[in-house]
C-alpha cells in the first residue's frame, strides 16, 4: 500500500523558513552579481547607493555591453575592435571566440547579398583556421552552404541567419570579457531558482507543505491535501 505523503502546514513551514538566516550582505551580493553580469548599468549603481555594496566600476559594464550591442546589430568589425580596446588578450587567446566573431562577420556578408566579398572573406581568413582545426572546418563549410540556395531563409543551414545566431555569439564574447575581469561570465542568481525548481520537485513526492509556483511572486500556496 502506497505511504501517504506528509502534510507540513503553512505555519510549520514559515517557521522553518524563518529560522535560516541568511545575511542580507549576501543577499545584496547575489542581486548585484546579476545586475553586473546582465550589464544593467544605472540599476547597478542606483542598488550600489541603495544598499552599500562595494564599488563597482561602471565603465567596463557599458563598455561590455556596448560590444554585445554591436554583435546583436550585426556590427562585428565595430565588436571586434571594442573588444581589443579593452583587452587585446581576449581574443589573442580564445581562437574559437575569434572564429565565431569571423564567422558571424561572414553571415553578415552573406546576408547582405554581398557574394563575392563573402566568398574572398571566407577563403582568406576562415580557411586558413579550418585547415588547423576540424571543427572550424566544419562550421565554415555549413556556412559557406548558405550561399548554394536562393531561398535561404528555408534551407537545411537557414537557421544562422537568425537572430539567435547573433544572440549566441553576442553572448560567447560577453562571457569571455566577464571572465577577463575577474567575474563569473553566468549570473548566480538563475541558477539558484533551478536550484529551487529541482528541490521543490523532489520534495514534492515526500510531502505536501507550501510551495511556491510562481517564481516571479514567490507567494506561498498552501499545501494540497
């Protein structure tokens, strides 16, 4: 015969909530770990006032998120340069971020129906790095094929030319500047919620207790008995 599960009442389970202290030091550490990765400046700062928290350097923020910009407008060249601006060593040292950036600056090309400045680019600067690694091979060859089909919106390689590609891209280089300069290229704070989701899953086939459904509210619900 099955077990039923346990009921843990609304207020058993705001009392056990109550008694985990967290600091709120940590806490105001965790929301500006997220305002910084995410690059929301002026909520950045205006929390920094807010709360205390230690100093933050906003420029690097803006310009991050200035070469983010760029890669999602399709600005590659500009991205590239505001990349070396801020640190040369960035891309010296991640040849794959600087393929996909190539490659991107390609798609670019290729969107814009620019064919034969497509095909010089290709053969002059991304051959040359597919020739030393296999998987570049291959992506400049899926790239490449773009240009084989006139309706390339619908065809088997269609999908990088949408702004998911760019999104991807834009967010290789914004994770590789993060790591530049010290911080965590993901936010904590995501992670923690799934953390939460995950928890809640496997308690939920122990118990019936308050559980929270909308992350967005957190309020309680109480138990389904």
């Amino acid at each position: 015969m099955a077990t039923s599960k346990k009921v843990i009442t609304r207020e058993e389970w705001e009392k056990r909530l109550n008694d985990v202290k967290i600091r709120k030091e940590d806490m105001n550490k965790l929301v500006m770990n997220f305002l910084v990765t995410e690059g929301y400046v002026d909520a950045a700062e205006k929390f920094r006032m807010e709360s205390g928290t230690e100093h933050i350097d906003l420029a690097t923020i803006t310009d991050r998120m200035a070469v983010k910009k760029a890669v999602q407008c399709g600005n590659v060249e500009d991205a590239i340069e505001k990349v070396n601006d801020l640190n040369p060593e960035i891309l010296d040292t991640n040849p794959q971020l600087f393929f996909h950036l190539q490659q991107q600056k390609l798609i670019e090309l290729i969107r814009n129906g620019k064919v034969e400045e497509a095909l010089e680019f290709a053969q002059e600067e991304l051959a040359p790095r597919g020739e030393e690694n296999q998987s570049f091979l291959e992506e400049l060859e899926r790239t490449v094929a773009l240009l084989a089909f006139e309706d390339v919106a619908n065809c088997p390689v269609g999908g990088l030319l949408d702004i998911s590609q760019r999104l991807k891209t834009a967010s290789e280089v914004n994770a590789a500047i993060l790591t530049s300069q010290s911080h965590e290229k993901d936010p904590k704070l995501p992670s923690l919620l799934k953390m939460l989701i995950w928890a809640q899953s496997q308690l939920d086939e122990k118990a019936a207790y308050p559980r929270i459904s909308d992350l967005s509210t957190a309020i309680l619900e109480d138990p389904a008995v």
